[in-house]
C-alpha cells in the first residue's frame, strides 16, 4: 500500500488544455465573451481552492453556453474535489457527448475512475487520452496508478517510465516507478487493497484545470 512517504497529500494535476473552447472572432458575441469571463473567475477561486464558489461559477457559465465542453471539465474536476462524485459523472458525461475524442474529457474521465476505485474503467479512458494525446503525462501516472492497483507492476513501470521520459523530475511518476519496482522485488504480493476514502486522500489524481480563456 502507498504510503504519505511517497505521495503528500491530495494530488492535484494540472492539465494544460490545448483543446476545448475557444472563442473566435466570428463567435465573439456578449454571451460567448461573458461565459469565458466567468469560467475564467471559476478557474482562479478553484486554484484557491475555493470549491464551493467554483461550483457556482462554473454552473453559471455553462447556464450561458451549454455545450463549453472546458467549464463542463473544470466543473467535474471541482466536484471531485468537493466529493461530489454524481455531479462529477453528469458533468463528465455531457462533456463526453460533447466531444467523445478530446484528450482532456478522457483524462478527467479517467481520474473520475480511479477516484471511484474502477481501476478497469480508469485504464481504459486513461488509454484512450493517450490515443488521442501521447504527450499527456498525467494519463500516463493515471494509467500507470490503477494498473498497481491491480498488481499489474510491469504496466505500472512502464507507464511510469513513460511519463519519466516527457518528465524526468515528475514526482508522481517517480513514485509510481519506486511502487511498481519494489512490489517487483517482493515477489509480486498481491496489492493491498484501498478504501475509497484513502485512495481519495492519497491515490486519487484530482484534476484541476488551470488555463484561463482569453
């Protein structure tokens, strides 16, 4: 089982969106700009770490623009840090309808799994983000994170390592590399198993998105 010696505290990782929504000149309309503005507000109190008026930014937001697939992540990524798993999951599958193919849905779809202990399903998203994206590192530590749950230390390593090769100081993939090669060493044990609440505490990767609109 993994320890605070590896990991401290929450994980908060931070997801550099390329993608989602932008506002181009042609859409440059009221609502459109008022909607980026206060998902922009949303992202800086939830860097703050102030869930709740987060919560209600990004409701008001997305109240403007339906379909502003950024806020709908950031959003989830709120609520899993408030343990709002349902409202994370609607959240999640109206950006998933949105748009099936975008790295950062998976990715968040991905953590909102291992958040819940769907190690399985975490792997799966984990892997379709990195189909769509190779260079997403946090996939990459997710990936690798629920493949140890399983006991699964060579694809744990290796997805650590590559990880490691994007980042080489990266302390996730660091920690997650260190975990897989001593459960090795010891013979492959079967992994202890974690409750939800610490896999929360100490395992759970909680996305927080950190890329204003402009």
């Amino acid at each position: 089982m993994r320890t605070l010696s590896l990991i401290t505290g929450i994980l908060f990782i931070v997801l550099l969106l390329c993608s989602g929504y932008s506002v181009s000149a042609a859409e440059a309309k009221p609502d459109n700009i008022k909607a980026v503005q206060i998902y922009n507000l949303a992202v800086d109190e939830a860097n703050a770490g102030n869930y709740s008026q987060a919560e209600n930014l990004t409701s008001q937001a997305l109240a403007i623009q339906p379909n502003f697939t950024l806020a709908l992540v950031t959003r989830a990524s709120v609520l899993m840090n408030m343990r709002n798993l349902t409202g994370a999951e609607e959240a999640l599958n109206k950006a998933i309808a949105i748009d099936p193919n975008d790295s950062s849905v998976l990715a968040t779809m991905a953590s909102y799994n291992l958040e819940k202990g769907e190690n399985h399903d975490a792997i799966t998203y984990a892997s379709k983000a990195l189909a769509a994206d190779p260079t997403l590192i946090e996939a990459w530590i997710i990936k690798g994170t629920a493949h140890g749950s399983l006991g699964d230390y060579d694809e744990e390593l290796n997805a650590s390592e590559q990880a490691l090769a994007l980042d080489p100081a990266n302390k996730l993939a660091l920690s997650n590399k260190a975990y897989a090669s001593g459960m090795k060493n010891q013979g492959k044990k079967t992994p202890m198993s974690i409750p939800i609440s610490i896999f929360a505490m100490l395992m759970g990767i909680i996305l927080i998105v950190n890329q204003r609109k402009v």
